[in-house]
C-alpha cells in the first residue's frame, strides 16, 4: 500500500478512525445476501423479452402459445399497468416521471432502443421462461433510428417523441440558459481566450451487480419486495405509482447493493416482478444478465461542449461561453441540468453564459451517475483553464487559486458560500510532493479541479438500546458506501460507548420513517445528522433515567465517559454506565427508544484537484497511468479508509471515461460492445494505486464536519487525464474516450 | 353460525366493527410465513438426539462417530454454551432462569425427564442428521424418577435438584402462603362449609404449529435468528444470555406464529441452531415434531388443591382455606404463585389462607398456559362455591353476586380495585336466556365465574406516513391473536382515516424499541395504547404541517373527519386531507413518523361467567357437551369477532382440560401419548358452537377502553364443566379430566 494521507487530525474517540466494518464479515464471507441471493420457496422466474429494433412502433403482440407453455404462470406486457398519469413523483434526488420509467419496465405502443423491455414472461424455472419468450410474436414497423447527438438535432432527424419540445415536435427536450454580465462583449476584450468542443461519451456505470429483485403480492394485494437499490423508499414510490398501489401496501426491503452509482435510483425490474407475482399469485424473482444492464439500464449521458473562456494577462477568469448538448437517450433523463450549475460554479467570473439541451436518441435512456452531469460540463472547463495557463505561462493551480470561489462568494442558487474550502484543496495539491515530482520521457502531468453541490434530503435514524446496554442503529438508507460503519461510529461517539455495543442495521420501508435515496453524496452528512441527534436524545433520556435512579434533578447529571455521573451537591455517588441504566429501564419509564427524522438543507458543496501522471507510447498512442493523486476537501472523514476508497473508486471510474469507456453501436443501432470483455473499465492491473489525501475542514454545522465525499472525485479525472495527455502529446485532445487509436491518428495528423 | 351478542355499542367509526383482517388473505392463502417455512439458501438441518430416561446420570458422551459422518458440519452440546450463571433476566411476564433454560436446550450433567435434549447435529439434509443421532453414543447411569405430585414429596422421594428448597434437598421449589384474619376459627363458625381435594392434570397447550425456527450467525458473531414465539424481544433476551452475545448483536425476526398460549414464552431450539450456526459457518433449521413437542416442551402444570370454604347461611362467604400444590415438572415452572394470587381473588372472603408450593418431578418443565395456574385454583374454589349454593339452596350466580368482588375493594396487590365489572358480568350472565332454558334427561347445567388479573408491560409502535397518505403500523409484538386488525383499527381511528389505508406490520428486533413479549393479555390493551398515543402525536404533526401550509397557528387548526380545518378568524380555507399534507412533508419539515414507547400500570383484571350444559350417558360415562355460552367482561372489543373468538377458543381448551386432557406416563416415566391421536384434545365435532356475550365496560383510562380478553376465557370452563357434569351425575366430581371411564367407575361406586 501505498500512503494514504490525512490533513488535520480529529478531536474525537471514533470517528476518524478505522475500525473493522460492521458488514465485512458477511461480506467476505459471501453471507451478505445481495439481490439475485434473495430465495422464497415457490417463487418462480422471470424473463424479459426485449426488442431488437432501435426504433419501432409495436404493431402486435401475440402470446397466447407461451402462455399455453406448461410451467409458465403469467405474462405481462405494459397493457398490465394501470394507466398512469404523467406525474413527476420526487422520489429522490431528481423526480421520477412514472410514465416513462413504466414503459422503461415494458414498453407500450412504439420501442425506442435496442432492449427495451416489451413482454415480461414468469415461469417455474429460468429456462421455461427463456424458452417461453420465444413463443412470444412480437410484430413491429421498423423505424429510422437516431444516435448521435447531432444526427437526432438535425431537422430531418426521426423523432423520438412528438410531445417534448414546446417549439415543436423535435428531439431536443430540455433548453436551459443561465447568464451573467456581457460574456460575448467580455471575450471580446480578453488578453487571452482558450476555445474548443469537447466531446464525451455515454458511459455506464459500471456497478458489480445487476439489477435483481424478487417480488410477492398477496391476494389482497399487498406486497413486498426484496431488492438491491439505492434507496427502499424509492423503489417503494415508483412501484407503487406504476402498479397503482397505495405505498403503505407496498413493503420494500433493502438487500445489500453491489453498487449502484445513481445508476440505482429508479427501477427496471421491480414493477414486472411486482404485476407477474400479481398475476400469478408467486413470488417473482427477476435478475438481469450483464448484457441486459448494458442494452437497457440507464449509462451517464454523452455530451458535446462548445467553450469559450476569457481571462486578463493576470490570469484573472473574465468571460466563459458554454454551449451544451447531453445525449440523454430514448426518455428525458439525467441531463444538462446539473452541467449548467456546475460547468462554471467553481470559479468567480464576472460575465458568463451557459446554456445546454437534452437531445434524445434512440439508445438507453440515460440515468444518475455519480455527480451526475458535472464531469462533462467540468471537463470542458478544466481543459480549457489549462490551456489559459499555458498560454499565460502560468502554473495551472495558481491560475486556479486566482479565480477560486471561496466564503462569500455567491452560490449557483444565489445565497452567498459559507466556508467552502476550494483554497485549502488547491493549496494541498500545490504542496503535495506528486506535484513538483520529476517526469520521465513521453510523460506529461495534468491537475484538474472538480466541485460538487451536495445534498441534504430527508433521513430517518432510530437508535434503542437494548437491555445490556448495546445499541441498535437503524437507518432507512441503503449501506453502498459503508454507512453502517459511519453510522454505527457516529451514535458511538455520543453515546460515548464502544463502536462495538453500537450495530447498525438497514431498515425496510415499514420499520423507520422515510428516508430519501442514497445519492447526491448525502447519506452520511444527513443521514449521520439524524443518527446523530437520535443519539444526543438517547444520552438525555439516559442522564434523565441516572437522575430518578439517584431521586436527583437531571440537570444535575453529566454524561461522560459512557457514563452518568452525578453532580448533585452533597452526593457521592458511583457513576452509572449505559448498561445499569439499560438493566432498570423497565423500572424507570419504560424502553429506550429514539426516532428522528431530519430534513437538513445546510449541504455544502466539496472540492477535489487531481494530480495525474501518464505515459504515453507514441507507437500505438496507449496512455499508461503513472501516478495519481486525488486530494480532496472531505470535511471530516468519519471512518478516513471509506472516503479514501470514494476518492480511489471515483478516480478510476473517472480515468476509464477519459482514456476507456464508450458504447458502440452497430448501423441498426444495437450496440455492439455489451459486456465487460469489449466494454472497457479499467482493473487493478490498468492502473497505479491510487494516492489520496484528504483535506479536513469540518462542516461548520454538522455534529461531526461532515461533507459529501463519494461524487467530487469522479469530477476532476476526466480534464486532469486528458491534460496530462494533452503534455505527453504536445497538442490539445477534445474527444473522450482517448483510445490509443484516437491518439495515434492524432499524432499522425500532427505529425 | 349462532347468534354472537355485544353488550354496549361503540361510538367509534372503526373500533368495534368487524373489518376483513389485514393478515387474512395470506393465512387463508398459505402464502404467510410460518416458523418451518422460513428458508435461506444452503442452510442445514439440525436434529436433536434426546434422553430416553426419565433420570439419568450423564456419564459419558462421544459424537466421534457422528462427527465423522459425510454431511454432519456441526455437533453440539450444553458445553458449547458459555456457562452461564444462574441469573434471572426480565424477558417477559415471569423471569427465565438462564441456567435452567440452557439446559432445557441441551441438558448438561443429568436429565430430569425423558425426551431432555442431550446432543444437537447439524447436516445437509435432515434425513443426514437423523441418521448422525443413531452414531452419538451417550453412557447412562439411569436413577429413580418420581411423576406424580404426593410421590415427589415423599421424604423417600428421589431428588431432581439439590438446591431447590431452602429446609435440605427436596422436590419442593417454592412455598407460598398468603392469609388474612383468622380463616380456622371463621371456618368452625361457619353455617355450611364445602370441602374437596380437587385435582388437574398437566395440560399441553396444543398449539398447532411445532416450535420452528433459523438461525444465521456470521463470521464475526453477529447473528439472525427467524422464529416463531410470542416476543421476538425474549428470543433475542434469552437466546443472548446462553449463547453470551450482545444483545444488539442478535436480530430476532418474528415470523408468524400458529399459536402460543403461554407455551411461546420461551426458548428451546433457538439457542441450539445459533449454536449449531455459530459452529458449522451455516444457516440452521430447526423443527420440532408433534412427538418432541409433547415430550420436551413445557405443558400447564397439573395441581393438587385441598379446600375448605366456609358462609353464612345467608350465603355470605366467610372463610376459605386452600393448599395447592402444582406439578411443575423437572425445572420450577409456572407453578403455584399465580394460583395463590387468582384463588381467591374473586370474591369478598374476611378470613382466607392460601398456601402453596411448586413440586419439581421427572417431566417437561411446565411453562405458562393462558391464564398461567388460575384454572387449576380457580376450579377448586368455584366448585366449592357450586357446593355452598346447592347446600344452602342458592342460586349460584346469585350466590356469587353476594360475594363477588367490585370498585374500591382491595385487589391482592393491596390497592382497591377499579372500575371492575365482575357484578356487570354475572348479572349478564343470570339475564342471558341460556340460564333459564330447559334441560333434558340425563343433563346438568353448571356455572362457573373466573378472573385474570390482566398485565400491562412496556411496548413500543412506531407509525410512519407514506407520500400519498397511507400510514404504515408497527409494533413489536406478534400478531397471535389479531394484533395487526386492533393496531390498524385503533390507529385508523384515531387518524380519522378508512382501514384499508392503514397497514400493521410486525417489526423486528432492530426495527423497533423493546416491546415485552405478548402474554398475560397485554398486546391490545398496552401496544395498542403506545400505537393510540403514537397516532395522537402524529395528528398533532399533521395539524402543525397544515398550519405551515396555511401560514397559520397550529392551534387555529382542527383535526376532523381525516383532515385539518383551518379555524384562523378570516381564513376561508378548503380542508386538507392527510394526503394532501403528507405529499407536502418535505417542504414542511420532513418525514412524519412518530415512534412511541409506553409501559402502562393500569391494567385491570377481567371477569368471566361461563354456562355449560353436558349430556351424560349413564351406560358408558361419555359426556358431551350439549350447550356452551362464555360471558365476558371485555372492556371494548376493538375487533368482536377477535374477542369472540378468544372466548371460544379459551372456552374449549378448558373443555379439553376437563374431559380429555392428560399425559399418560409409563412405569419408566416415558410419555405413553406424545401425538394428538392419544392426548386427546377436543376437535369442532366433539363440540356445539361457543355461543359468546361481550360485556362491554371499557377500561377507564384506556384510549379506546381495552382491558386484557385472552387468556380469563380458559379459567372457568374446568368448574363450569365440572360443575355440570356433578349436577347431571347427582355427585361431585373431583379430579379432572372427567373422562368416561372415570364417570362409570364413580357411578358404579355410587351405586
């Protein structure tokens, strides 16, 4: 191992450190019971058919010979759901619009990607369901199909949709703008202006898992599901909104998650599952193969930036122009939206434009992934800051340092910053020995910065303590990242007990009160805030409980140590631990018991710089990573080894995007690379260890500093790779992913 | 069906209707979750190898042999446990000796009773771990047993325990005595004194499902346990203290349960499958047998009662002296405490000496049986008062309105009684038309009254609000007797919303504060009073939600008809529903959910008055049962047909007690009737339908005026039987069960 480093250290007794995780055992184990693990006797199996057209108006369906096929028990098409209005239900992070998340499960009248869903089949065993979806007659009209995103923006394109555009039918679904000052007139009197199109590619996410639920629905029609999401609650929403169910019929239980990414904040598989165990009166398992997650769940969205920025000799940011198309797939999906608020947010510029569009094309409809919109909008930025630097001369982080946001400053939502800490990252990057390290022939260093806003949202905590004075801590949020450690940790350090008479579980949607997905980087900064008031509650129960054992006013008592001491004048009394308190609860009122729900709108926004080295083979343009250095501002890192993790995983998922990762697709539009053997993530033997250091300035209003951590750090790879190949080679790369064929003909054509 | 009345109407919209039960359609559906149909992927099967001597000496124990049998992963016996100490912990109505318990799992140097589990096997399958049982060698010294009660007190008796009896080794666990005045002297100033050595036998509680349950304990000691029992909070209490886990270490998930009454209250399997879990790395199933349930689980113990019971010729009561002694079996039990409380406890008596004493013998350790020792006690004393009313030409039930007990006499714990509608209930019962109907050759009538004093105990609910309105119920007590339909009514009417909008769950362990488990009558009236109070508080939330939405004081609003009205002077607002309130929760401060603990004091003794005609046939000593009315003081029926049917089913198991019921030993002490065709319960042909009459006299200070209703139903069928079958026979009728042979031969030595 390489070091792992932390700036400032912590006040407190556990967090901050690095205790065993409550979930390894069962993890490494292989105990753990994820998705497809999850058994009821006599459940049967589902499978999907799917269309193998890109663009097609479903003319008929006809299933009668499937149904007719022993061991099959139901068949379910989109006709199966109740019809549904087109309501936004905020189910998360981004609302969810049931209409096209139904026909994302099953399609209704017209397919718009290779892979959607068209009927869903539930038989006895997987292999009468596989054998039945070929009894299934699918008739379709074929229909021009479109990808690219300037291909679906042109005015002969096919369109997908004839309702989204408010200027007429068009495959363009979102138009947003946001201006400052006069950035043309801005640019226009610039010393220096960096100018380019940047493009990216759709990329997945890449989790372990695939989707897998198992459903059951009881004659009366209440139901239950056992799946892997990132969030119960949710699931529980948009299933009970597609299948028309009222939600506290609707019991959702969390299995663990092999990671999710944003690409598990909505559902594929839980509302067939849901009407196929409805249907035939079973439990209904369903689980996606690898091929299917990459033809039908939701990738991050391609983009194309066109930028212009402007900054005096100084190095002063005056004027930035940047235009943004996101290729959100066949449904509106994640967006421009977020590019548009991050694209520029991290940076004081007086006259600034921004404007972007979701372009629909007939692939999968894009979805949440991690940071979701901020790394293409920030890569375009990132590089073109560097290529200000160079023609300034001046050191990249310094330039960066000029022009910084900081305290004061005034957000993307018009409320002033409160004490970001963009600086102190920057000022850690600057002095991190990777920055002034020596390079090797044919290497070149890149630095990028990266921000995410970071959200609070709705959590639930309920912590009792049981009679031997242990704690039960169970939270409505599923454990990704390994909130049950930080959990568990936060309620021990205000219980003042051992991390081990502290263990965390992850509630079902019936046991706790809502709590709002795990994303947008805010399950340990809110959900910890809960837990950790439910706590602070718990030890005032407990001083109180000490106070009418001793007959003495609870003011009187101090909790320290674990312990109630007394303070009453005159009284000298033993201190009592949780577990004498605990034992004579009976007596003094009744069970120990705390729920807190909390809504914390108090998120702060986190900063990440990223040091990259890479060596480039001028022969077949391969880009070898070197050394990389992810520095990030984390507020407190609560258990320090899960958020270096966050920053190792969301660097490399980062680097896959910039030198790896892209969908091909065939000219029927099918794509060509779905599975890991031709769509290329990088593994362990791809890179060099990730280093990291974290950069401690607590939340000033958190119990325990905390910031989000787990998206920031997939922002900066994508710029701080590709200004490292941008050095290597000696010329500006625009184009994501930069294969080493991409290169090469680059270098060619430079010669 | 016949006619099922209610005393008193309710004013409620939902408490007191007869709405479908929320766990029907899954229970008539097979589709609910019993002990033996929980499943986990790759788990064993344990089984147990049991003592074939009613006492032995364990000299020796070799599994070697089993060890090494293909399959067997783990073998386990009462040294895997941590030896734990005699410590009794609060894990329900009565403590559980730890000790005693560990060694009703796995016996550890003797076994005290045939059937005493010695060696547990986990294998692949259960036919593998059978087979492993016939390898375990275990070495005897075998020792004189003793059953019966007069038998163990003989000073020549063999000895189970050493240390159970403070005067030197005895059969004798506990010596009672209770007195007031001086009851000798009242006794020979008696006008009429009624005296009997009245006798019962061990009764098993017949629940139809066997004891079942699955453990899962992880690498790191972490552990999950699925079973069925009357409180997941127990399981989790004792199973940690003989395993030596942290309580918090242990989740407990409560699958349905196919009756308990009393015999649910502890542990036999669960702390051998963590064992056995623990050891082999491997989920563990356990299931009982029929067999092994009557030859190692705890029945209700039979008694031998002694009474004199003295009045005034006016049919005042004036004295009473009773000595009890219960056959408690091979461990002290549920023994004479109870029945010295409930003796007497009924009725006004100035001079009165209870004593009693628990008499230990080679049986299963006797455990709680509804009502746990009243019937036996209560049996004795209103047949002695069958036997003042024929002696003085009374009336029984007037003769028991002269005596009975009412508000402001003192209770046995020394305060003066509530409320109390024992008056109300005879009175029902002297007005109800079965009492004055005719009868026919060979038919007696008996009447029988009988109390139970009714627990109240710590309980917690938690009721959360869905999105769309819906609410979500859960506590932490198993549904055993239609939990689910009164914590769902009760909380449907206090939010002022339709049932159906309403779900019960039963939570978990970690999902929910401490509830004690659900014995001694306590689920409806104090979990039903934490869910009461836990909706009031969630009313308040939505009025103050309302009130943000208005912009106006929480105190200007009213909750009515499931929505707030806005009273502001001026304000012309539309109502707002609770859905419309729960849709707006995350811009009104968060999630709405309330969890609320309660440990209520107040819980009041309830009465019962039961009718019964029986037909005897004088050839062959055969009674049958011809006509069956319970009458019952019930406070309100949340659910009538719930309360009804406790008032049958007691009514019939106390039927069962006195006609059928008894364990047959043979001369070594083995049980010569472990299976329900020989231990002959009673079965809906033996039986006319329980005709029921609600007394409706709601609790006083209960939310919706509950008091206990399931277990007094138990208490006077034994008299009320006895009492009518003395009558048909012209002879008292001592010793239960009054099976045929019995009759005849009593007839016969009548003449």
């Amino acid at each position: 191992m390489t070091k792992q480093d932390q700036i400032a250290t912590t006040e407190h007794r556990i967090v901050g450190t690095r205790p065993v995780r409550p979930d390894g055992a069962d993890k490494v184990t292989g105990k753990a019971v994820y998705g497809a693990d999850f058994y009821l006797p006599g459940m049967l199996r589902g499978a999907i058919l799917r269309s193998p057209h890109a663009h097609a108006r479903i003319v008929s369906i006809d299933t009668r010979k499937a149904e007719a096929l022993a061991g099959v028990k139901a068949v379910a098409t989109n006709a199966d759901f109740p019809r549904v209005e087109m309501d936004e239900i905020d189910a998360g992070e981004a609302g969810i619009n049931v209409d096209r998340a139904a026909q994302m499960c099953l399609a209704r009248d017209k397919v718009f990607y290779e892979g959607q869903p068209v009927v869903a089949v539930a038989a006895t065993s997987p292999e009468i369901a596989t054998a039945a979806l070929d009894l299934i007659e699918v008739r379709y009209e074929v229909l021009p199909h479109v990808i690219e995103i300037a291909d679906a923006m042109r005015s002969d394109a096919p369109v997908l949709h004839d309702d989204l555009d408010a200027k007429g039918p068009s495959n363009i679904a979102a138009r947003l703008d946001s201006s400052t000052g006069d950035a043309e007139a801005a640019l226009a009197t610039a010393d220096v202006v960096a100018t380019g199109r940047y493009t990216t590619q759709a990329v997945h996410q890449g989790y372990i898992e695939p989707q897998a639920c198992v459903a059951s629905v009881s004659g009366d029609g209440q139901a239950q599901l056992w799946c892997s999401s990132q969030g119960a609650f949710m699931v529980r929403s948009v299933v009970a909104a597609i299948t028309g169910m009222n939600l506290a019929d609707l019991r959702v239980t969390p299995l663990e998650i092999g990671g999710g990414f944003g690409g598990k904040t909505t559902v594929y598989l839980e509302p067939v599952a849901t009407i196929l165990s409805k249907k035939s009166g079973r439990p209904v398992k369903m689980v996606l193969s690898r091929d299917e997650v990459f033809r039908s769940t939701g990738p991050g969205p391609g983009a194309e930036i066109d930028i212009r920025l402007g900054a005096t000799k100084d190095g002063i940011l005056t004027a930035a122009i940047v235009d943004m198309r996101y290729q959100v797939g066949a449904f509106p999906g994640a967006g421009a939206g977020a590019g548009v608020m991050h694209a520029l947010g991290g940076y004081r510029i007086e006259h600034k434009r921004v404007t972007g569009c979701d372009v629909v094309s007939n692939m999968p409809s894009t979805h949440a992934y991690r940071a979701p919109s901020a790394p293409q909008a920030e890569f375009a930025v990132e590089c073109a800051i560097d290529d200000i630097a160079r023609q300034l001369g001046m050191d990249p982080i310094a330039l960066r340092e000029k022009n910084a946001v900081r305290a004061g400053d005034t957000s993307f939502s018009g409320t002033p910053h409160g004490q970001i800490a963009f600086m102190e990252t920057l000022a850690a990057a600057k002095g991190h020995d990777h920055y002034s390290a020596p390079l090797g022939p044919n290497q070149g260093r890149g630095i990028a910065a990266g921000w995410w806003v970071n959200h609070g949202g709705e959590s639930t905590a309920m912590i009792s303590i049981a009679e031997d004075g242990t704690a039960v801590v169970a939270t409505g949020n599923p454990d990704i990242g390994g909130s049950r450690a930080s959990m568990a940790m936060m309620a021990a350090e205000v219980l003042q007990i051992p991390m081990v008479k502290v263990r965390p579980i992850v509630a079902d949607t019936a046991s706790i009160g809502f709590s709002m997905l795990t994303g947008g980087s805010r399950t340990t900064f809110a959900t910890g805030k809960a837990v950790s008031e439910a706590a602070a509650e718990v030890v005032e129960i407990l001083k109180a409980r000490a106070a009418m054992i001793w007959g003495v006013d609870a003011s009187r008592v101090e909790w320290r140590d674990g312990e109630a001491h007394c303070l009453a004048d005159g009284r000298d009394e033993a201190p009592l631990g949780i577990k004498e308190i605990a034992s004579k609860a009976s007596k003094t009122g009744g069970p120990i018991s705390v729920e807190k729900s909390v809504y914390p709108h108090d998120a702060m926004p986190t900063y990440a710089v990223h040091i990259c080295d890479v060596e480039l083979d001028p022969e077949t343009g391969h880009v070898g990573v070197t050394r990389y250095t992810a520095i990030q501002d984390v507020g407190r890192a609560v258990h320090p080894s899960y958020v270096e993790g966050q920053a190792q995983g969301g660097a490399v998922q980062g680097i896959g995007w910039a030198l790896n990762e892209a969908y091909t697709f065939n000219k029927e539009g099918r794509v060509d690379n779905a599975g890991f053997l031709d769509y290329r993530m990088p593994v362990a033997s791809d890179l060099p260890m990730i280093d990291t250091l974290l950069v401690e300035i607590p939340h000033p209003t958190h119990p325990f500093g905390v910031k989000g951590v787990g998206e920031v750090p997939i922002v900066p790879p994508l710029a701080a790779v590709a200004n490292a190949v941008s050095a290597a080679a000696g010329m500006r790369m625009f184009d994501l992913p930069m294969t080493p064929a991409r290169i090469h003909a680059a270098l060619n054509a430079a010669g």
